[in-house]
C-alpha cells in the first residue's frame, strides 16, 4: 500500500504508542484522585502540558487538552462569543476554513451573531489588506486557518496577527485572533508569541499521534466561557476526566515532530515537488491548486480535465495507493470541493482534483509508481469520459 493521505490522518509514531502504553492499565488511575496513583497519571499529564507548551512557546497554563481540533475550534468560537458584553459582536472568518470551523460560525449566525466569510485570492491565500477592511466597531474576533486541509496553502497569520495587535493598541473592545493550526502543527512554527495569535487550535492524529485528543492554546487573559459544564478540569474550561494516554500522546508527538521538522519537511518537499513536476510534465491537462509556494511541504492538489476525481481515486485504490478528493469529510458527498471553487475553479474543475498528502514513511519509489499508475487510468478514464 502507497499511503498518501496524511491530511487525513497519519499513523501512529512507534515512539508516541510507547510513550502511550503504561497509561492505558499500568497507570490508569484518574489524574483528578489525590492519591499517589493519581499524582502518578498527572506527573504524565504535567510532563505533556510542558511539552506542549514548548512547542507553542506558551505558559502551561495557557494549554487546555480537548478531544480534538473540532472541539478546540468549537470552544474557541463558541466560548469568545459567550463572554463577550458586545450586543450584536461581529466576527471574521474565511471561506476556505475546514467545517469545523464554518459550521460553528453558521450556529453563531442563527444566534444572532454578525458574521462576514472572507473571500480568497486564487492562489488560495487570504489578503491581508482585505481583512483589515472588514473590521467594525463590534468586531471580537478573527479566525483564519493556518493552512488549508486540501490545497495545503499556507495564510500570513504573522501578518495577520501583528495588524490585529497594532488595531487592538487603539480600540476599546479587544478583537480576539485565533488560527486553526490542525494541518499546520506538523510542518510550521507556532510559535503563538510570534505569530501573535490569542487562541490556536491542533489535533494529535494528523501529527503521528492519537486520535480523540487536541489542544486549545488560550492566552492569559483571554474572556472565554466553557461550553461544557461539570468538573473544574483544565482551569474551569473543559470539564471531563483527562484522556491520560490521548495527552501522553499528544505531548510526545509534538515534541517528535519539533525536533525533526526541518529534516522531515526537506524530506516530504522534495518527493512532493517531484510528484508536482512529473505529474504535471507527463499527463496533459492536469493543474495543480494553490499557490505553488505558499503550501504545506507535504500536500499536492491537482486537477485533470474531463474526469472525475472519485474516479481517480478509486482506481488509484484498486493499485493500493491510497488518496483523497477534497477533504475527507467531503468525501462521499457528490457537491464539488467548496474550497475549489472558492478558487474559481469551475465545477467540471473541481470534480477532477485530487489530494495527494506526503507523510514521513513516504519514498522516491512510492512518487514514481503513483505516477506511472496515474497516467494509465487517466489514460483510460478519458478513453470512456462522456466529457470532450
Ligand atoms: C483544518 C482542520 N481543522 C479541523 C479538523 C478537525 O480535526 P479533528 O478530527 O481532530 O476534530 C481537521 C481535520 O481534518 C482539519 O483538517
């Protein structure tokens, strides 16, 4: 099997399952119990939150361990707009952001909330100056992703962030900055001093480690409201008895992935960028999406004319080379890539496009046999396409 859907979800690190297993039945007691097998499970649990908070250069305060990116997300929007004393807040967002973000944002709407979903250029990326325009008196946050989970392009939070401080240095009513760093977390820095973002969302499965555990970064100060209520876990933010081996997990894959970025993002670039110019060189009418380099090292979207991405796909799959139309989550619905079509790819365009995402287990061979196998069934799928 050719697995090159690692935007999806990537397989567990061999070193994050170890790191895991004695939290499973060894050290099972509840990190909440005052006894020594509980303090036992929070020095695990303190140990991950400092892991953490290395990798966001943030106080381990500031780290609040969730069930994954959506629920970050949902806390993140949900819990700035509850604590907010604006009557009407407005809130900014984009249009290429994953659902978990945008469905949150059409349930704050039918609540009341103002909301305006940004466009962006079509190279994928958002435009500074566009968001900078959009803010009104009533404006309390802002949430741009990191980088995209289908094309993989990659939004100037810096940038971003730096104008919403310079903004904030004059105004009355604070407008909160948060990024959804789910696809981001691998491969860029999020530094969140740096970036200068006041809430930052991540997920452990698309990062070499579990599934069901994610991180909410929330800096000091912040006006937020949980949404959840019950216990006084993670500071009165998200009550429920900590997920020991999920947070073991999350906490080891981070400080993995900090310390081989540099070498692993060189890796995965050069075999995405030959799958970029081989595809693009030996298969006619294929193009790729997004902007060419401002993207994630790993990912390639490409789109053939006049045939069906599930089609690909599933073709692809019957050679054992795994990949993906649009984002998984799209997957199995027949509308076309919203995200495509945000880039004003036509609806025959985006149809034809597949996601190819890189992962560290991925080898020169596995580029060249994906290829090879591409332009037989691309051959073959044109042969018969009702589309001339
Ligand atoms: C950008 C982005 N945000 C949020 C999510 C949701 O993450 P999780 O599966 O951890 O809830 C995903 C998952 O595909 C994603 O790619």
């Amino acid at each position: 099997m050719i697995y090159l859907d690692h935007a999806a979800t990537t397989p567990l690190d061999s070193d994050v399952l170890k790191a895991m297993q004695p939290y499973f039945n060894k050290l099972f007691a509840n990190s909440g119990s005052i006894h020594s097998a509980g303090q036992e499970a929070l020095a695990g649990i303190d140990k991950a939150r400092q892991q953490v908070a290395h990798f966001l250069n943030c106080e381990t305060n500031e780290v609040i361990f969730t069930s994954g990116a959506t629920e970050s997300n949902n806390l993140a929007l949900t819990g700035i707009v509850d604590a907010s004393d604006i009557k009407k807040p407005h809130i900014i967002t984009s249009n290429i952001e994953h659902p978990a973000i945008l469905e949150v944002v059409k349930n704050l709407k039918n609540r009341g909330v103002e909301v305006t979903i940004l466009p962006v250029e079509h190279d994928g990326i958002v435009n500074t100056n566009v968001v900078q325009k959009e803010i009104k008196d009533n404006t309390i946050l802002i949430s741009i992703m990191y980088a995209n989970n289908e094309i993989g392009t990659v939004q100037p939070i810096k940038e971003i962030g730096e104008l919403i401080k310079k903004i904030n240095e004059k105004r009355k009513n604070k407008i909160y900055f948060h990024t959804d760093a789910t696809q981001a977390a691998g491969y860029l820095n999020c530094d969140t001093k740096s970036l200068k973002t006041d809430l930052l969302s991540l997920s452990g499965h698309k990062i070499y480690g579990p599934k069901g555990i994610g991180v909410l970064f929330v800096k000091k100060g912040t006006k937020i409201k949980p949404f959840q209520y019950g216990g006084h876990q993670e500071f009165n933010l998200r009550a429920g008895t900590l997920n020991t081996p999920g947070i073991v997990g999350i906490g080891e894959a981070l400080s993995i992935v900090k310390k081989n970025r540099d070498v692993n993002n060189k890796r995965v670039q050069h075999l995405r960028d030959k799958l970029i110019e081989k595809t693009l060189k030996e298969i006619e009418g294929s193009h790729l999406n997004g902007s060419k380099t401002k993207r994630l090292p790993n990912n390639a979207n490409i789109s053939f004319d006049k045939i069906e991405g599930e089609s690909i796909m599933l073709n692809l799959d019957f050679e054992g080379i795994e990949v993906s139309t649009g984002s998984a989550c799209a997957s199995g619905s027949l509308s076309p890539s919203y995200v495509l079509l945000a880039l004003g790819l036509s609806h025959l365009q985006a149809h034809g496009s597949i996601r190819f995402s890189f992962g560290k287990e991925n080898t020169i061979e596995d580029v060249n046999k994906t290829v090879e196998a591409l332009k037989k069934i691309i051959k073959r799928l044109r042969l018969i396409s009702p589309i001339k």
